[in-house]
C-alpha cells in the first residue's frame, strides 16, 4: 500500500535557507528510492530572504501545482512583502496557515501521514490542524524553539502574546503523534514542557558529501568580488538579527590599524540585517576589507565556499543558541574549508571533535583577529582542519542515512505506532551497543 506524505513548510526549493534544503534533500530521497511514497508538499512561492517573488513564480491567491524531482508541489499565498517588520511576518506565517489548510481540504486527498516543520510556528499549527481535520497521524519537526527563539532575538517582549504562544506551543508537543527535533538540545526543551519521552526522535541536520568538491576553483568567484589573492574568511547565509555579524566589521578594523591586507572578510547571503551591515562597512570605510554579496541562489554556494580559506559561523551570545546546530558547518565541512566556530554548545563540539576548526566566543572581534594571525601563519594545518572535516561529516552527517531515518519515523508514525529511535550520533558511536545500534544515555528518554 502506498505510502502518501503531505508535507507542510513554509520553505522550499528553489529557496536555498536550511529548512528548504532539509526538507528538499529529505523528500526528493523518499520518492526516488522508494517506489511507493508519494509526498505532496504544501508552501508558499519562493521568496526568502528578500521578500521578493523568484522569477517564473507568483503569488496568486489560488493555490499553483507544479512538479519537482519526483515530488507534488502545492504553492498558497502568503503575505510577502520586501523587509517585512514584526507585524509583517507574523501576518506572513498566519496567512500561510490559513491559505496552507484551504489547500489541504480542497487540493489534496486524504493522506497516509502528515509532516509539519518549523522553524515557522504557524506551519506547525497548520499541519496539527490538518490532522485534526482528516483524522491523520501527524509528525512535527522541531527546528527551533518558538516562541523562546523571538523573545531571545529582541523581536518581541514577554507578555499575552507570547504566554499565548508558549500555550500554543505545548498543545503542539502534545497533539503530535511523534516529535523531530534537530539536536538532543532542543529535545530536551521539548520534554521539559511536555511528556513525550515515547514518541520523540532527533534527526539532525546533515549533507551530501557529493554535493561538494573539494578541489572545485573559486577563481572566477574571488576575481567576481575583488578578493585577490588574500585569506578569505567567509560567513555565509542569512544576514540577520540574531547572527551579531558586526564582529565582522570590528575585527577587519583590527586588521586595519595593524596595516595587514592579506585578509579579507567576504559575506554572503542577504537578510534583514544586510543593508545596516553594509552601512557599517560604509561609514568605517572598510570596502576593501568586508565584501558583501547579497542573496546568491543556492546553485552559488559551492563556488563561495571554494573561493573561501576558512569560514565563520556565528550566532550572538545568547543562552538558547546553544541548541542550536546551524547546517552550514555540514556543507563547510563536506567543502573541506576549516571553521571559525562563533556558536556555543553542540555544534561547536561537533566542530571541535571532528578537528575541522577553532572556537570563537561570540561577538569576541579581538578573539577572530587573533584566530585568522593563526591561520594565516599556518596554512598547512588550515588544510588540515578541512580535510579533517570532510572526512568526519561523510561518516556521521550524511544525508542518505538521515533522510532514510526521517521516512522510518514517518512510516512508522503512518502505521500507528508509538516509538523513538535510538540516538545514532557521532558521540553514540563509542558508547554501549543494543544490537546494531549504539545507543548512548541521552537515550533514556526511549
């Protein structure tokens, strides 16, 4: 009997974010190696970051069927406006609720299972709704940890909206018949609010190995943004509020009062921080040492992470991004590019135990000027660092594996049954063994 998955995410392919790629990667797997799966996913026209529609796509009031890799492809309309603000985004993910769920009740037959993934809250309501609605087994990702995550980042103060959500957010936990979780970090948050300790899984985030050549030019890429011949320290993705990347312009103005040229900063993605970065670069007259490119389509970033020496990764210095495992450092790695790792907690030991980087404390410019002298001075070890990665992502963060885990717990979750898998982490790997599986004692929730 087939297998038939409805996917609700607000990002998709050919956006390039984490969440697109996650769920792009996952499903395209699903339907192309397993005859009978069939997924139907449910999201809004491209648009990220820029809150602008891709070329080829609009945003129509009734829902757009199109076909990609095998998979059914379902776009409703969503507020979208460029440079969105606080109201502006919640009305966005509240019409993609609304707009999601109509095309699910008219659209889309009565599935075998539905998945919902944050890190867009509403997303999540919409597919426990649409549970509730057909009676389907449901399966929620959990990307992030709404609504901590926006009261963190400044974008909203404690009050009833967000004790709403916090409410919200528990009859979520609680409704959904199994929980993802992208790191052990946010699985404990989620069974700190709810008892869900036989029906949760974490399945991290991972990469293609053979997405990425290592020995792939970056020549035309580096000439393209004036980099030169200098050490090129990266950070690419989503320019933002939460990811503090004035420690960039701080840190190339260090290098300026020493009178050393021989790095340069280069950023790349866009966000809603972008345009005060670049103000920033402006001001400080620091054009020719902090590069910026703007949002860059995905097909892009093998040739940025090529024109790179070594790339930073970085969040602000706040206790709850210490869950947080940013997927970049797996196509880092898979690049064989070292990391400048400026994120506390999990991934910064997966950084440090595969040997393919140094730690930086957040927001410590002093610390990045200090690192890259480091660097610079010893570019064999460099070399190093990242061979040491690729090496370490392909045995533990491969996307294959992690995609065939995903479609266990949704076909599992299909068929009514209440279960967790075993933690199959790198850290699991030297710890006791339950038949072919390492199992580990953070698996004491199974």
């Amino acid at each position: 009997m087939a297998l038939k998955v409805v996917f609700f995410t607000h990002y998709y392919t050919p956006e390039g974010n984490a969440p697109a790629s996650r769920t792009s990667e996952h499903v395209n797997r699903w339907v192309s190696d397993n005859t009978d799966v069939d997924v139907t996913v449910i999201t809004c026209a491209p648009n990220v970051p820029d809150g602008k529609v891709y070329p080829g796509y609009k945003n129509r009031l009734w829902p757009q069927r199109e076909v990609i890799d095998g998979v059914n492809v379902v776009r409703v309309w969503s507020f979208i406006r460029p440079n969105l603000g606080r109201v502006g985004l919640i009305v966005n993910y509240v019409s993609y609720l609304f707009s999601a769920l109509f095309a699910y009740l008219f659209m889309v037959r009565r599935p075998s299972v539905i998945v919902a993934t944050t890190p867009q809250f509403f997303c999540g309501v919409a597919g426990i709704l649409a549970g509730k609605l057909k009676r389907r087994p449901v399966v929620l990702e959990v990307r992030d940890i709404w609504p901590e995550s926006i009261v963190t980042v400044g974008a909203l103060r404690r009050g009833l909206l967000i004790r709403t959500l916090e409410r919200i957010e528990r009859w979520m936990y609680r409704s959904a018949d199994h929980v993802v979780t992208v790191g052990p970090g946010y699985r404990d948050n989620v069974l700190s609010k709810v008892d869900a300790h036989n029906r949760i899984s974490t399945v991290t985030n991972g990469v293609d190995p053979d997405q990425f050549d290592p020995n792939r030019n970056g020549g035309e890429f580096a000439d393209r943004y004036g980099l030169g011949d200098r050490f090129v320290c990266s950070y690419i993705g989503t320019v933002g509020r939460a990811h503090g990347l004035e420690i960039v312009v701080r840190a190339a103005e260090r290098f300026r009062k020493t009178n050393r040229d021989d790095v340069v900063f280069l950023v790349v993605g866009g966000g809603a921080t972008l345009e005060q970065l670049q103000q920033m670069i402006a001001e400080r007259d620091l054009g020719d040492l902090v590069k910026t490119t703007g949002r860059l389509d995905k097909s892009a970033m093998p040739d940025a992470l090529a024109a790179s020496d070594a790339c930073l990764v970085h969040l602000s210095k706040v206790d709850l991004f210490e869950h947080v495992i940013p997927s970049k450092i797996f196509e880092t790695m898979a690049m064989e590019r070292a990391i400048i790792m400026g994120v506390r907690g999990r991934a910064r030991d997966i950084v440090l135990d595969a040997g393919s980087g140094l730690s930086l404390e957040p927001e410590n410019d002093e610390q990045l000027f200090e690192i890259l002298k480091e660097m610079t001075a010893d570019p064999q070890k460099v070399d190093q660092m990242g061979r040491s990665g690729r090496e370490f992502v392909t045995e533990y963060f491969n996307r294959d594996r992690l995609a065939a885990d995903m479609l266990e717990i949704v076909r599992r979750t299909a068929a009514g049954e209440t279960f967790c898998l075993p933690d199959r982490t790198w850290e699991s790997a030297a710890s006791p063994t339950q038949g072919d599986v390492a199992v580990s004692s953070s698996d004491a929730h199974c």
